[in-house]
C-alpha cells in the first residue's frame, strides 16, 4: 500500500473549544490508484489531506492521535527536514484556487523551475527549460514565450494546468488534488481532469480526489471514502456506492443532486445542517438529520462495520439502507 | 396569510399600472393576457476601453452582452446557462436596472423599461426583483434580518403601512422556512442557506411578479441546495412567479427550468424547452457543454461520447468574426468565419415535427444527443422517500420551516451550528 491513514485524529483549538475536525481516520490509496475523499464543507476532508501533507497549521490545529504510513513509514514520526524532503519530491498536492496558491510576483517559470533547483540541485537556466517542458506536457501553447509571463496572464484552466505541471514535476508517487476543478468552468474542467487522469496513468501515481462534486467522482474514482462531521461513514468501491448506498447520508447526497438526465420533481432534501464541530452529536454523527435514526443511534457511536470485503458501512441500519433501495 | 398577500399583490398592481399607464399611455404597446410579460430585445451591453490620461478616447469596447433576445412568460422559469464572462450576470443586472443597456429594449408588459427613469422606473422596478449570488456578501452584516427584509418598504411604502410591517416581515420569514422570532437577529447569526432565504424573503417582500435570480444556489453545500431549489420551486407554485434563473450548473438549470437559453460570449446561441436543449440539443457549443458535464453515475464513464473543446473563450473585447463559437467549433468552415449565425430556427428542421425545432444560431446544425436518456442510466431509487421527504412545512397549511435548520446562537465555524442544539 502506498499510503495509510489509520486513525487519524484532528484538533483545532479555539476560543469556543476544541472543534474535532477529523475523528478516527482510515484509508488508503495504493499506486495508480484514485480515491475520491466526498464531503460537505466541514466534513474534515481537507484537513486530512493537510495532515498527510503535513501542512497543516499548528497551532491552532492538532493531530491528537493516529498514523499516516507512507510508504510504510510513518510520516508523524519523522523530523522536519524529513518531511520535507518527502514533500514534492515523493507526494504532491494541487489546490483549489490556482491563483492565489501561485506566487503572483514570480514567473510561472521561476515557479516550476524551483522544485528542480530545490530538489534536485539544477542551475537556473537547466530549470527553465525542464519547466517549459513540463509546460508542453501539460498542453500550454506557446510554453517558450509564455514561460517568462506572470500567473495573472494566464486563464484559470491554464493556471490550474500549471499547478498540475508543479505538482508532476518530480514525478511523485502520490498526489493529492483539494477541489482542483471547483472554481473551474465545465468545459475547461473536463479538459484538466482529463489531463490530470492522463498524468496519472502515465506516471502510476496514486491520487486522493478531494472533491463535493458526485459527478466528478463518478467520472474518475476508483473507490470512494464518504466523509461526515470529521469520520468516515462509507468507503466501496465506486460502481457499488451510486448503485446502492449503504449509509443514510450517501444516499441522502445521491438523491438531493438534480440530474442532467432528469426532468425535476421535487428534490430530496436531507433536513437541517451539518453539525457544529464543537458540538458533535453523541451517537452517530448523523442522527439528528437521519430519516432512519432510532435510539442506539443517538447513544453508541456506530464503528464502520463490513458490508463485504471492500465496503465498509458506519451505519448500525446499513442493512436495511443497503435492502431499502 | 397567502390571501392577504395575494389581495395586497393585486392592489398594489393595480396602482402601479394605472400610475403608469396614466403616465406614458402611447409609449406602451398594449399587453394582453398571454403576451410574454417580459420581452428582451437585441439587447447589448459595452464597456468602452480608453486609452490616455487627459485626452481619453475609446479604443474599443468590451461586448459583455452583445445582441441577446428572449421571452419570459407569466408563471414559467426561463433558465439561462453558460460559462463565466457569457455575460448572464450582466443581463441580469440589465433586467433590474443595476446597468443600463447600451442598445436594445427590455419590454416589461409592453413598455420598454431600458428607457425609463424616475417614478415610472421605481413603479416598474417593484415587479422585478433580484436574488443574488452570495449570501454572505449582499445582506448588510449590520442590519438585523427584519430590516433587510423591510427595507424596501421604505423605498416602496405603498405596498405596506408603517404598522403592518413587521407581521410582514415575519410573514415573509414564515414563507421562506425561517423563524418569525428570528427577525431582530443578524446575518453572521444564520448559515449560508439561511441567509440565502433571508436574500430571498428581500426579494419576495414588495410582491414582484419577476424573480431573476443570480446563481442563487451555486455558494451552497450539496445537501443544503435541495432545500433552496425546492423552496424557490414551492415560491413560484404559491405566488405565481415568473424566474429568470441564471446559472452555470446544467443539472440544476434542467431541474428548475421550463425552458433553458445557452449563453456563449454575450449572445444566446439556442434556446428551447428543457428537453429540447438537453436531449436535442443543435448547437456545437451545447453539445458540448452537456458532454462535459460530468454525470454522477460511474456506468455512464465508459459508454459517453465526450466533446472536449480545446483552448479558452475568446476575450469579449475582441470577439471573433462570423459565428463567435468557430475558434473553438469543431465544424468549423468558411462560412462560419464570413457570416454571423442569426438565432432562429435551422432551416434543416423548419418544416419537420421535431424537438430539434427550435432556436440554434448555428449554420450548421445538426441534432446531437450528448446526454443518455432518462431510465438508462442506474439510479438509486428514490425508495421510501414518503416518509423522509415531506418535512412538516412542507404540508399545505401547515408552517413552513424544516426541523433542524434553525439559527444557532453565534457558532465558530460559518453558519455552523450544533444540530444537537437545532433540535431540541
């Protein structure tokens, strides 16, 4: 396995008490693989990814227990410079907002150029031409002249274009991508993801999809992990989760998006919101917003029980959600 | 309460239209039931590039919208997608008046509103009103919900007295899912679908027959989306809304539309029924914006056609010759570059019965289907969703308000709060 997160645990420490962001942890992303990490806005799916990376802002944030094996090696032991040396070279990451992630006052080629003076002791001008071509080989026209040009001459799928060609520069075995395509037009998303699964195939990297977006995920995703108020609720291989959900909240997502394909009735709508990280629900996480929650949800929290070999289901009723279809 | 409001629609209405009519009789062409209640012609928008400091002249112009046309009628949701720089949010802005068009007539009842200022503006700027996009940033965080919601009430003091304002505004809070009692709050106090009700409880206030809504839903979470397209789908059922529906999320265009118009560099290049864009679609661009959609079905991966368009939109200050889509157009000829493609119906299908039959600026259309049929496609039954789906507002007569989503006291997180809390 390439990568395991074992459970992982993630504090943040405010004012208002200590929020648990990530609740007990667990998966793993093996070479040439894609997980797609699902979740709504607080789920914890991004700070899981900052922790694996080891960017995660401490203080105020936390890990309060677990392991992060990489390469069967457990990367919250290792010393900063370690680390380091691991990140960029061994995995990558490519975040949402390619503009503001990109140094405005540097050229592109500066940019790209940097990780083969830092990594891999290149002159400034052998580094150039290794970013122009990493340029072509993420289909920048021109890449010769547009290599001097700022991050502001460039479109935002060329932006995004650019953060993948960083992110593949060292040809890391591991790359994780938060959101890469949200702030993205369709047209220009399908042409990224395309380029990003073409990378990847080429290079057997293993990828973790950080995304809300169930379209993306079914287009790329090899499994899936399901993320809810900082644990994981459903993990399955990616055909058996649209085809059947086996946690309420899976199928309360599944159900709620409008359909290309589908003229609207009324949508289903899970009720009320996520909860508070301060103030998670004792029991299962979802219950207070759970069509199927029943005592033993609102006391014991559910453990991700197997639903077969490659699913796992926290869900005490993931039998009869699994049979309700 | 709806009674009252919808005696309160019709004398208010009324007082407008005889105000106006009274005003400029001969300017209006006469509106009968069943005209468009809304008819946007040849509509344009530039924004002049200048160059020099003291002596500034125009270099050129940026064609933000360039030539739209469309039709609203009473009681339908006209969606309009496209991707960002089409111009969609600048034509909404021209429908309410935010931006004054540089050409072309925005006909509401007959009467060209483009051109008016003054009272007959605001008379007729009460019947259209605006749902913005992100509700963090268009409600005023110092302004407690009741007076965001009555401020147009001091604008329009007609449509309510002094004394019945706020029963109003907490009739409007009803009407929307929230709390009445939640009217002295402020928005920091309310999650993002919460304010995104409150901008529309604003937008519902003074009555308006015409909602344009500015990609209402796209700042929302997945799960708290459902909750705002249904609450605008019941609005429009329970008040006789006309929607103008602006976004860049196909599936949710389909779902709230009666009829879709695609946007491409500030014109509308088709425009049709739901299913006649979506499932025969003419144009090339439309084709391929619903090929790039990604479809939330893992089956679909292998067997869907994709058309991945190469490059980026052409900048709207220098829009190609003849058709605007051809630097980017697979079928591309020599025609395409030397003649301008007139939005109307393809020549190829004007005499046949089809769904094809609608309006495509293309030369050469030619009907595609990008998005598999309904039912072939597996999706997970909406099985036993009698009991999950009806939440208790949403029975006829009953208060309108979905059990857990209520404003906690001021959480950390934006608009987060303890469901435990929410609930008991």
């Amino acid at each position: 396995m390439l990568l395991e997160v074992r459970d992982l645990h993630v504090e943040f420490h405010t004012r208002e008490g200590v929020a648990k962001a990530v609740n007990g942890v667990n998966y793993s992303v093996a070479e040439g693989e894609t997980l797609a990490v699902l979740g709504e806005s607080g789920s914890g799916k991004s700070v899981t990814a900052q922790a694996i990376m080891g960017i995660l802002d401490m203080p105020p944030g936390k890990i309060a227990g677990g392991e992060i094996l990489f390469k069967d090696q457990d990367l919250l032991k290792l010393k900063p410079e370690e680390r380091r040396r691991i990140r960029g070279q061994e995995m990558a990451m490519i975040f949402q907002d390619a503009l503001s992630s990109l140094n405005p006052v540097l050229t592109v080629g500066q940019q790209l150029g940097e990780m083969f003076v830092v990594h891999r002791g290149m002159s400034r001008k052998d580094a150039r031409t290794k970013a122009v071509e990493l340029m072509d080989r993420v289909r920048i026209p021109a890449a010769k002249e547009r290599v001097g040009q700022y991050p502001h001459q460039f479109s935002g799928g060329m932006r995004q274009r650019i953060m993948i060609a960083m992110a593949m520069a060292l040809e890391p075995s591991l790359i994780i991508a938060d959101e890469p395509t949200t702030a993205l037009d369709v047209t220009v998303q399908a042409q990224v993801m395309e380029l990003l699964a073409e990378l990847q195939r080429e290079l057997n990297t293993g990828l973790i999809l950080i995304t809300h977006d169930l379209g993306v995920v079914a287009d790329v995703a090899d499994k899936i992990a399901v993320m809810y108020a900082g644990r994981i609720v459903e993990t399955a291989p990616v055909h058996d989760i649209y085809k059947a959900p086996a946690h309420p909240y899976t199928k309360g997502l599944l159900q709620s998006i409008p359909r290309l394909d589908q003229k609207g009735r009324e949508l289903y709508a899970i009720k009320g919101l996520p909860p508070n990280l301060t103030r998670i629900p004792p029991g299962c996480a979802f219950n207070p917003r759970c069509p199927m929650a029943r005592d033993v949800c609102r006391s014991d929290v559910p453990p991700l029980y197997e639903v077969d070999e490659r699913r796992r289901s926290a869900c005490h009723f993931w039998k009869e959600t699994l049979d309700a279809r | 309460m709806h009674a009252d409001r919808d005696e309160s629609a019709g004398t208010g209405g009324a007082a407008g239209s005889t105000l106006l009519s009274k005003a400029r009789q001969d300017a209006v062409t006469p509106y009968t039931e069943g005209d468009p209640i809304l008819q946007v012609r040849d509509l344009a928008k530039h924004y002049p590039l200048t160059q020099g400091i003291l002596f500034k002249r125009q270099i050129g112009a940026v064609r933000a919208v360039d030539g739209v046309d469309f039709d609203l009628y009473a009681g339908e949701t006209l969606g309009i997608v496209g991707e960002s720089g089409c111009g969609k949010s600048t034509v909404a802005k021209m429908l309410v008046h935010l931006e004054r068009p540089t050409a072309g007539a925005i006909r509401y009842k007959g009467e060209d509103i483009a051109k008016l200022s003054g009272r007959a503006l605001k008379a007729v700027r009460r019947n259209i009103q605006m749902v913005f996009q992100d509700p963090y940033t268009s409600l005023n965080p110092r302004m407690t919900v009741g007076d965001i919601i009555g401020e147009p009430y001091e604008i329009h003091p007609e449509v309510a007295p002094k004394g019945s304002r706020r029963q109003k505004v907490q009739d409007l809070l009803d009407v929307v899912g929230l709390n009445p009692e939640y009217i002295n709050r402020y928005p920091h106090q309310f999650s993002g679908g919460q304010r995104q009700r409150i901008g529309i409880a604003r937008g519902l206030a003074l009555n308006p027959e015409i909602i344009v809504a500015d990609e209402p839903v796209s700042a929302l979470d997945v799960s708290v989306q459902a909750q705002v397209v249904n609450l605008l789908d019941r609005l429009q059922a329970e008040f006789s809304l006309s929607f103008v529906f602006i976004a860049h999320d196909l599936s949710i265009v389909r779902h709230i539309s009666d009829r879709v118009g695609v946007m491409y560099l500030g014109r509308i290049v088709e425009i049709g029924s739901d299913a006649e864009i979506y499932d025969h679609p003419t144009h090339p661009y439309t084709q391929a914006l619903l090929s790039a959609v990604p479809v939330p079905d893992p089956t679909a991966r292998d067997h869907r056609e994709r058309i991945i368009l190469h490059g980026d939109v052409p900048s709207p200050a220098n829009i190609p010759s003849g058709c605007r889509f051809r630097t980017r157009c697979w079928k591309a000829r020599e025609r395409c570059e030397l003649e301008v493609p007139l939005l109307a119906v393809p020549a190829e299908f004007r005499l046949v019965d089809t769904p094809a039959r609608h309006d495509s600026a293309c030369h050469f259309a030619e009907e595609k289907r990008v998005v598999p049929p309904e039912g072939e496609l597996e999706v997970p039954g909406p099985a036993e969703r009698g009991s999950t789906e009806r939440e208790p507002g949403e029975q006829p007569g009953g208060t309108v308000r979905e059990p857990g989503d209520k404003p906690g006291s001021a959480g950390p997180g934006p608009g987060q709060q303890g469901s435990a809390g929410g609930e008991a």
